[in-house]
C-alpha cells in the first residue's frame, strides 16, 4: 500500500498512553488526544535490545526498509489496548490510520448525529476490530493507497464494521490486502458504500462473507470493470440480504467462478 510521509514533517511527533492495566478504557479524539498526520494504534512502541536499548518497535508499513516502517516514522502515536474504545467527535480528520491492537473498537460518538470522517485510508492491521459509524472518503494527497478500509487477510481472523460509510474514494471502499492468511469471518451490517473510483468491496480467501442492510451504489466511475461487490478466489460462505446493490458500472455483484 503506497503511504504519504507525515506532511507535517519528521520534526513532530506526539504519542499518547491513555491505558489502565486490565480495563478497557474509552479514548476520545480529539478531547484526549489531538491526532494529526499518519496516525499508528498499537500497545507498545519501543523494544528492549539484548543490550538493554531502547529501539522503536517496526511495523508492516509499506513502502519503507523491508516493508516496515519504525514507530518514530508516525507523526501520532496512540497507545490502545484490547478492549479501548477509541471515540471520534464527528468533524473531517485529514488523516490515515493504522490498527495493530486486537479487539478494539473505532466509532464515531454515538451522542453524534453527524460522522467522523477520515480523508485517508484506515487500514486494520488487527484480529477482533469492530468499526462503528465511521466515514472514509478519498484523500486529497494522491500518494495514497486510495482505498477507503483496508484489511490485512495476514492479521485479521474477524472484523465488524456497521454504519460505515466508504464513499467517494479513488479505488475501492473496502479492500482486502496481504500475500497469506485466510479471514474467518468479515460482517459489513448496514453500511453505505457509494461513488468509489473501482469496486464498492472486494472479498478474497476468506470463510464466511456477511453483507446485509448495506447500500452500494454508483461504484466503478473510474475503472470500466469497477462492481458493487467482488467476491474473489477462496471464498467458501457467503450471507447476503436487505441490501440495495444497484447503479454500479460492470455488475452490482461480480463472483469469480
């Protein structure tokens, strides 16, 4: 996935620990932590050498030095453990964000008639993420992967995502990533993906695929074979129901044979 560097700079960096050992704490953006720039959630940043140094933990960011990059390269650094919930105020956030914490939750505030909307890409890099009422939509940096959710099938065994909207982005709302692994359960439940440049999502090896109460529409406006839904290689159960899947160019739902 092709990743903007911190448009703000490798001079700003803000890192923030908000967590109680044992208890899942509520963390709320941007009353708890103003997040700018490439944004990472993670437990822990830094590891111990056999020396006894202190070095930036790596994670799998690419393009950078063997498809990882160090800790220090996030202009934001959010410490999150299982069981946080990470709660945005609804506003625009010129942002991408990575997820390397299992089972947390990112929302938008449920008092918030409004969404939170992300101009970048949220990628889960986690297992157990549920994403609630969270908007994403394209960019204005075209050095971007263009996608709006990104999941990596190497880490992530379920997740949830309800309420969310993927619209407007120069490639696919939902798009499943990595070389291996095999997801065992995705659930998109009432989600409005409209208007992206290819698919609305694209799903590939994994074994049970949920779409239902979802609105996908309008999707493919900038690739001729763009669909509402792709269902790809290697994937063996597929739920679908109360869903509108119409509008979309080369098909509304697309599964290879």
């Amino acid at each position: 996935m092709s990743r903007k560097t911190a448009a703000l700079g490798i001079g700003i960096l803000v890192c923030f620990s908000l967590t109680l050992a044992g208890v899942g704490r509520e963390i709320r953006i941007p009353d708890d932590i103003p997040v700018v720039g490439t944004v990472l959630i993670a437990e822990e940043f830094v590891g111990i050498t056999a020396e006894e140094e202190e070095v930036p933990l790596e994670f799998p960011v690419w393009p950078g030095d063997r498809g990882l990059r160090p800790a220090t390269w996030f202009t934001t650094r959010v410490e999150a453990h299982p069981g946080d919930v990470l709660t945005l105020a609804p506003g625009s956030y010129d942002i991408e964000i990575w997820i390397f914490t299992d089972g947390v939750t990112l929302r938008t505030d449920p008092k918030a008639g409004d969404l939170a909307w992300i101009r970048g890409t949220v990628e889960i890099d986690a297992d157990g993420v549920l994403i609630e009422r969270i908007g994403v939509t394209d960019s204005n940096d075209s050095s971007g992967s263009g996608h709006g959710f990104e999941v990596d099938r190497g880490r992530v065994n379920s997740l949830t995502l309800r309420a969310c909207r993927a619209e407007g982005n120069r490639w696919t709302g939902i798009h499943i990533m990595g070389a291996t692994g095999v997801i065992d359960e995705l659930r998109v439940e009432n989600c409005w993906l409209i208007d992206n440049g290819m698919d609305g999502m694209d799903a590939s090896t994994m074994k049970r695929l949920v779409v239902y109460g979802c609105t996908i529409t309008g999707n493919g406006w900038d690739q001729a074979n763009g669909v509402g839904v792709r269902i790809g290689h290697g994937v063996e159960q597929v739920e679908m129901w109360d869903n509108v899947i119409e509008g979309n160019r080369s098909a509304d739902v697309y599964r290879r044979e």
